[in-house]
C-alpha cells in the first residue's frame, strides 16, 4: 500500500482530479492517474473499480482509510 495520510491541501488536489478523470477520455485519464500517483495516492490500493468517483474517495475518508493529517 502507499500513501493513506494526506494534507488538506492534498485532499482537494486529489478531489479535483478525480472529478476531471471522471469527466475525460481514457488516454487523458492515465494522465491524471499520473498526478495523482506524484501525490501518492494509487486507486488499485483501494478499489479494483474502474469508475472511481470523488464519492468513493469521500467514503474512503469517511471511513478511515484515508486520513488528513496536519
């Protein structure tokens, strides 16, 4: 597993690249997968979903797999 403490700056970074990834092609979605794993966070740790929403990280948060920290 990697990362599953982040700031809150991080958190809404994250959050927002999820929403774009949601809303582009496949070939601009490995792109944003990319930002996202400069920031640490690997959806496979998660979920083996495809269709990973900014609701299935907030439950991820919720739930206390991920935690903001500082």
């Amino acid at each position: 597993m990697h990362r599953n403490e982040f700031k809150k700056e991080e958190i809404e970074v994250l959050r927002k690249l999820i929403e774009v990834k949601c809303k582009v092609d496949s070939s601009t979605q490995k792109r944003v997968r990319d930002k996202m794993r400069d920031l640490g966070f690997y959806i496979t740790d998660y979920t083996s979903t495809p269709r990973f929403t900014v609701m299935d990280f907030d439950n991820l948060i919720k739930n206390g797999k991920i935690k903001e920290v500082g």
